[in-house]
C-alpha cells in the first residue's frame, strides 16, 4: 500500500509512507507525480520523478503544515509506481511517461 500526498504547493507525491504523526510524516522513495497532454493526440500523460532525485538518502520528511491531503493510491497507481521504481533502480534518473487511459486499464 502507498500513500499520496497533496501538497499545499499543489505537487502530488508517492511513495511508502514509512512514519506518520500529528507534525510529520516521512516517506521513503517519494516520487512527485507530473501530468501532461500530449501534443500531437492530446491524450493526458503522467511521469514519476524522484522528488529529490540528488539526496543520498530515501526518506523524505514533510511536514504536516505543508500537506492539504493524505490518501491511499489506487492499486493501478500503485503498480505503475513499483514499475517506476525498479527502473528508476537500475537505471539513470529518467522520466517515464503512459496515456493516463493506459495506467488505469494496466494489467499484469
């Protein structure tokens, strides 16, 4: 299970949430969700990006003052996540795009 974040900045973030309280909470691999429409078919893109991708460390603390929402990711955007997260692993940081209708129709 993974949780998502909405940020008072509007940013939305993935990742396993690893400690939570009334002041913090810490996610490990935090990835920041971005969302685009395709150009030439206009369909709407996401890409996940690490949210700090240089730090030397897998856990991110947010702050609860910074955060408007604390949700659990749907188990299609949990898949596309752990995909995102094995390459992300054994590659270069790289973004990785899908059609939104191609992430939530993804089976295994």
């Amino acid at each position: 299970m993974y949780t998502l974040l909405k940020l008072k900045n509007k940013d939305e973030i993935i990742g396993k949430c690893v400690q939570q309280n009334n002041e913090q909470i810490i996610m490990e691999n935090p990835f920041i969700i971005n969302y685009y429409l395709d150009s030439k078919t206009s369909k709407p893109l996401v890409s996940l990006l690490r949210y700090v991708p240089f730090a030397d460390t897998k856990e991110i603390v947010f702050d609860m003052k910074d955060i408007m929402n604390v949700l659990v990711a749907k188990q299609s955007m949990s898949q596309y996540y752990e995909h995102v997260l094995q390459l992300f692993e054994k590659t270069i940081i790289t973004p990785f795009i899908y059609i939104l209708s191609d992430l939530f129709s993804y089976r295994y």
